[in-house]
C-alpha cells in the first residue's frame, strides 16, 4: 500500500505565497493549511482542494501525488 504526499508546498514557492495569504484568499484555517502543507491530515474535502487549486492557478496532480510502498 502507497500513501499520498502532499506538495502544496512547492506549490506556495513556486507561485510567492504565504501561508497566511494562501489561508486568506481559500478562506481555511491557517492552522488547517498548516496541518495540510505538513502532511498532517488524513483527508481533505474537494471543496477545499477545489479553492487551492483557484488560486494556486494549478491542478490536484501538482499538489498531490501517489508514492508506492518500497
């Protein structure tokens, strides 16, 4: 069984945005944004994925990604 790693990250970097502007423009939790950026969630609503992706101009695929077990 693989996990998904989460890149919102790379994402933020490459598009010069806070956490704390990424937070205000998704209109989630700074808490909760922290907590998804780390890696720390077991899930996330496609509501949530939907905003991030708006206004990271981006898809899920460049946030998300699957990672095989070795």
């Amino acid at each position: 069984m693989g996990k998904i790693i989460l890149r919102l990250d790379r994402m933020m970097a490459e598009r010069k945005m806070s956490l704390n502007e990424l937070s205000q423009r998704v209109g989630v939790a700074n808490v909760n944004l922290s907590k998804l950026k780390n890696g720390h969630v077991s899930a996330i609503r496609f509501s949530t994925l939907e905003a991030i992706c708006q206004v990271l101009d981006c898809q899920p695929g460049d946030i998300l990604e699957y990672q095989k077990d070795e």
